[in-house]
C-alpha cells in the first residue's frame, strides 16, 4: 500500500493499550497500524516518542463573547494555533445564544468566526433563551448538521434558565440525542454571598474564592443531575471543583446514570492563595467556580485516577490582564465586576502528562482516554480521538523526557499572561498533526490560516447507561399517561 506519511518506531498508546510500532496515513486518514510499515513519501522518526491520538480540547471559549459584553482575547485563529501548541488536533468550543439571538444566526457568526481555524472544530451551544421556535426548529435544525451537544447555566441572571427552563432544554435533548452541558451552581446562594461581602466593603479579587462556596456547587450538580433522571436525558457536568460535587458525579454514575463530567486543571494545580496576591494581581485568578484548596486538590486527583471524569478540559477563557479584558469595567473594581475566567489551552495536556504520567498518578493510558478518547464518545466525535485504521489521522508525538518551563509567550495565545508562569514541566508533544496535515512540528507553526475544518457529530455513545425511568413518566406505572 502506498502512503503519504509513515510514523515509524515510536511508542503508540491508545486509551487501552501501548506497543511499539508504525502508522500509515493516506488521504488524511489512518490507513494502517503495523509492526513495521515499509514506503511512505514522508517517513517521520518516532524513536524515543510516544504517538497518541491528538488531543480534543471539548471545553474552551474562542471568540465568544460573554453575557456581560466581554469578548474573548483568542480568535479561532489564535486559539487554534495555540491548542495545536498544546497538543490538540481538534476543539469544540462554544458558540453562545444571547437573549434574543436566533439559533441559526448564532451559528452563522460562528462558522465565520471558525473558517479561520488551523485544526478542525465543532460547537457546543449555549442556550439562554429557549423559546419555543427555539425548541421546537431551531435546536432540531442544528441537531441534523450535526451539533449535538449544548450548554445551560444555573448560574448569572442573564444566563440562568431556571429548573422550568432546564427540564424543557434536556427533554428536547432527549428526544434527538443530544447531551446537555451544565454549569452547576446555586445562582441565590451566589447572590446572598455577593451581598454579604459587599455590605462589609469586602470586594478584593481574594473574596471571590469564597463568594462561591463549595456548597453552592453541590446542591446545584445534585439538582442538574435529578432533574435531568426526571426525563432520562444525558447530562455532562462541566468544571467540577469540589470534592463533594465529584462525590456526587460518581455515586450517580455508579447507579446508572446518563451522566458524564469533567474537571480543570486549575482545579488540580492552582489553589485560592492565587487570589490573595498583591494589588490586583489576584483578578488573573478568578474564574467560576474558583479556586479552592490544596485538600479539594488531592481528592480530584483521586477521582481523576479512579475514572469519575471523562475528560480533564481548559475551559480556556482568555481575558486579557488590561481594560478591554479583566478591567473592561476599571482597574479598581470590585470583584465582581472582573472578567470572570483563565487562559490555559496551551498547557492542559502537558500540565496532565507531567503531573498525572510522569509523577505516577494516572496511567500513559488514562492520559489518552482524558485527551482524546472519551470526549470523542461523549460528544460523537465519530472519526477522531483512536489510533486504529479508518480514522482521521489526528495525531500528536510526544517527547516523554522534555522539560519546559511554562512562559505567556510560549502559549501562542493571544494574552498577556498564563496563571502557570513558571511551572516546570516534564514533557511536550513535539509534532501535531489534523487529518495527515501537519499542524505544529518541532515549535514552528506548518499550518495555515483556515486549514482547520467543521466536523459534524453523531449523538453520544451511552452504552453502558441504563439511565433512570421515573415511576411518574413510565406509562406503566402513571395511568397509561405519555408524558415523555
């Protein structure tokens, strides 16, 4: 068989099993996996890599504005460019519906937006205002191109649905196999902390850690998850912080929930002692949920090793450390009124490898299942995130043994900091490749603007999920009544 490119002798790991041997790419596509593999117009040297399917960055916010008018720093041409960096051969960030906005025009801004893009790319909505033309056309519609995945807050009064709200959202997602994103926290218990701080005129960045207390998290990710067991709807609870949340996550999937989360790795590396830095330093720092402590650290690591999240995602939110980002509002300003999220796409996957592998807490194998893998089943990525014949040759080969020093211009991002300034790591993928292309080799950008594609994806792979029928919604149990 002829092939375009060869990977040969590098150390291939999957998200089940590692071996030494080849990778035949032809047409873009992963045409086969060998001992040895002879031939090849381009022959790339893996001797002492490891080579494993390029990263699925599923949770980054790219030219996006929030909901209260801040636009993000990265483009999705900076933004691709700095998640290739990072290792990653595909993202899926979020296109947001304002209120008033139509589904459709949303997606019409954000496919300009992303033909800029040098690896491929999807959307997850995020839906603020359900109307029933919403509902009903709009959703479907953009269910059948193949954007099968969504976001819904419980938090931020211009974003909060409400449980009514909720329920509508996730029942529609049931019936065209979609999957709803959450952000869980109690949105009172946020706003009665707020005002308790700012009566006693405790406004720094710091206070922000414990304006959002644990437990505003906790009852909101155990109210998403019961009211989407209401109507049997696949959740996916994004950023969780705490202990007590994932605690949650993994009892509900023990019992067979639809149910799928992830965490950060600020919520891993970084603790609230960030915030508590001189002057306004502490506003590079917050983000939602914040920060916690070094023991909320530990116990996700461990859930993290024992499975109880899919994917460790950025949730990249660039805001730059000047007035059109963190001080679009002012300089001295009280924390709420501080942009409100971190850059970090660029250092996610070098940040896990060196302290997940290389430090023992998880293995090579766990690593490419939190990459790639799992976000791929989750969210219908159906030719991406596998080593194995028929798939796109999405492809990143690591140097296991390089050490870097985390820098804001090593990022190739479009900010002026990154909160891991200084961070030694053990480490680094060296060539990422989409579709056989290659995006980044040896620290130099090969792509080209728009080289980047929209894929379309299938609904999520929810074998192994019994799900929950409520006795109410079974016709055998309510009376006969259709209510699902």
């Amino acid at each position: 068989m002829h092939f375009d490119t060869v990977i040969h002798d590098g150390l291939v790991a999957t998200a089940s099993e590692t071996w030494k041997g080849d990778i035949g790419i032809k047409d873009g596509r992963i045409a086969a996996v060998a001992e040895h593999l002879s031939g090849g117009d381009r022959r790339i040297d893996a001797g002492g890599r490891i080579v494993i399917p390029g990263g699925i960055e599923a949770h980054a916010h790219i030219a996006q504005e929030s909901s209260s008018g801040v636009m993000s720093a990265d483009d999705y041409l900076s933004g691709s460019i700095s998640a290739a960096y990072g290792g990653n051969s595909s993202f899926i960030p979020f296109a947001a519906q304002h209120r008033g906005q139509s589904v459709d025009e949303v997606i019409a801004t954000y496919d300009a937006r992303g033909a800029r893009s040098v690896i491929d790319y999807s959307y997850h909505l995020i839906i603020s205002d359900p109307t029933q033309e919403v509902l009903e056309d709009q959703l479907p519609r953009a269910f059948a191109r193949g954007i099968t995945s969504f976001k819904v807050f419980m938090t931020y009064d211009l974003m909060n649905l409400g449980d009514g709200g909720m329920l509508d959202i996730l029942t529609v997602a049931r019936q065209h196999g979609a999957i709803t994103m959450v952000h869980a926290e109690n949105n009172d218990m946020v706003k009665w902390m707020n005002k308790r701080l700012a009566d006693k005129g405790l406004t720094a960045p710091k206070y922000h850690a414990i304006s959002r207390p644990e437990l505003a998290e906790q009852e909101a990710i155990n109210r998403a998850i019961q009211l989407a067991k209401l109507v049997d709807a696949p959740l996916f609870i994004v950023h969780v912080s705490t202990e007590g949340g994932a605690e949650i996550v993994r009892r509900e999937k023990f019992n067979g929930a639809k149910l799928y989360a992830e965490t950060c790795p600020q919520y891993l590396a970084l603790t609230r002692a960030d915030l508590d830095r001189p002057g306004m330093e502490g506003a590079k720092y917050i983000c939602s949920p914040p920060l916690r402590d070094g023991a909320t650290q530990n116990a996700l690591w461990h859930h993290v090793a024992q499975g109880t999240f899919e994917s460790v995602s950025s949730d990249h939110a660039p805001y730059r450390y000047d007035a059109t980002g963190k001080f679009l509002n002012g300089e001295n300003v009280p924390y709420p009124k501080i942009a409100n999220g971190m850059p970090g796409i660029a250092t996610r996957l070098p940040y896990l490898f060196s302290e997940g592998v290389v430090t023992g807490r998880i293995t090579l194998e766990q690593f490419v299942a939190l990459s790639s893998t799992n976000a791929a089943k989750v969210f219908g990525c159906a030719n991406k995130g596998r080593i194995a014949p028929g798939m796109d040759a999405d492809i990143a080969i690591w140097n296991p043994e390089a050490r870097i020093t985390v820098t804001a211009a090593d990022q190739h991002d479009n900010m002026d900091y990154t909160p891991y300034e200084g961070m030694e790591l053990t480490g680094t993928p060296e060539v990422v490749m989409t579709r056989g292309a290659t995006v980044v080799e040896h620290g130099a950008l090969k792509a080209k603007e728009g080289q980047g594609r929209f894929f379309a994806r299938q609904p999520a792979d929810l074998r192994g999920k019994p799900g929950y029928i409520a006795k109410e919604l079974d016709p055998a149990q309510n009376f006969g009544a259709e209510l699902r």
